[in-house]
C-alpha cells in the first residue's frame, strides 16, 4: 500500500468513526468498496492458457456438363433448317476435360454423301438426317463416330476448367434435300453429351 493511500485512509478513519456516533449507519459493502478503492484488496488475476486449432479443406477435381435443346422446329421439305444449342462444363480451377457428342439413338454408319448423314431424328420408322458443326459457318463438322474421317471425330473441345461455366455454342443443319421425301410428323433424337476428364 502506497503512502498517498495510507495516509488517505488513516484521514478517513476519524470520519467514519465521527459518522458511526452519529447513529449514521454504514453497511459493510461501503466499507468494502472504500477498502477496494483504496487498494487495499489487491485484484484478482486472471489466467489465460492457448492451444490451437487446425483446419483444412480438399478440393476434389470434378466436372459437369449440361446441355440445351437442339430445336430445329418446323422443316419446310427441300428447305435447309438451321438451328444451334448450347453445350456448357463446369470443371474445377486447373481441371483438363474433352467433351463428347454421341452419336444419338438413330446413327447409320453410311448413307447419303457420307459421314455427314450419320446421325439421324425418327418419326416411327422413318428418320431425318442432320448435322452437327462447331463453327458458326457449318464448315467443320462434327463427326457421328470416333472412329469416323471428318474433322473433331467427335471430340467437342479439349480445354482447362477455371471453375466457373464454359460454353461451347454447337450449330446444327438440316439438308434441304435430305427433307424432301420425308413424310410429316415430329422427328426426334438423343445425343449423349459426355465430358471425361
């Protein structure tokens, strides 16, 4: 206890006394509180101990892919219908992937001038032929089977995931005179859209 605090306290005591015979109560709190302010009671220490906490994380190298309709709607026979869809992967950040357009549920490995015409819509039994490019000028197109000549053979695109959507834009052709014969109805397929990475 500093001088400063016990010369204080020594001066408060005759008051105190002065205040008690005066019939003046005071409570032991008060007291108390007048101790602790005086520093008489030392405070109480707090004790502090650390650890640590480890946190990780992995991230698995995956990939997805989805794509929209190829609708080439109404075919006015004779006339070439042209329409597009859209083929969209998402790979994690560094990720290699190669996107693959089947070969739909029609396909024929020969026909008409040649590999072109190997994917195919039906309409019961009758089938209608298209074509799929990966330019928007319909110059390269892209091959109904891996074991075809034409260009691409299938294979969409190689590129590397950033994590977020990419899409790829694929164009598709009805030939105007593949149409001419056909007889009326909705012709359908299915192309399996596989990304392997």
């Amino acid at each position: 206890m500093s001088f400063q605090t016990l010369t204080f306290f020594r001066a408060g005591l005759p008051l105190m006394r002065k205040l008690v015979d005066m019939g003046v109560h005071i409570s032991p709190l008060a007291v108390l509180a007048l101790f602790m302010g005086l520093g008489l009671f030392p405070a109480a220490k707090a004790f502090t101990s650390t650890g640590n906490m480890d946190v990780s994380a992995t991230i698995e190298t995956a990939c997805s892919v989805s794509a929209s309709p190829m609708a080439f709607g109404v075919v006015q026979p004779g006339v070439v219908k042209e329409t597009e869809a859209i083929v969209t992967a998402v790979c994690t950040s560094g990720t290699t992937y190669t996107l693959d357009l089947g070969d739909g549920l029609n396909h024929i490995t020969t026909g008409g001038t040649g590999g072109q015409y190997r994917r195919q819509m039906a309409s019961a039994a009758n089938r209608l032929p298209y074509i799929f490019y990966i330019d928007a000028t319909r110059a390269t197109q892209i091959d109904a089977s891996a074991a075809g000549t034409l260009a691409y053979n299938n294979l969409l695109t190689s590129t590397v995931g950033n994590g977020v959507a990419q899409p790829v834009t694929i164009y598709g052709r009805v030939v105007g005179a593949e149409s001419l014969s056909k007889i009326p109805g909705t012709y359908v397929d299915t192309v399996v859209v596989t990304i392997a990475f």
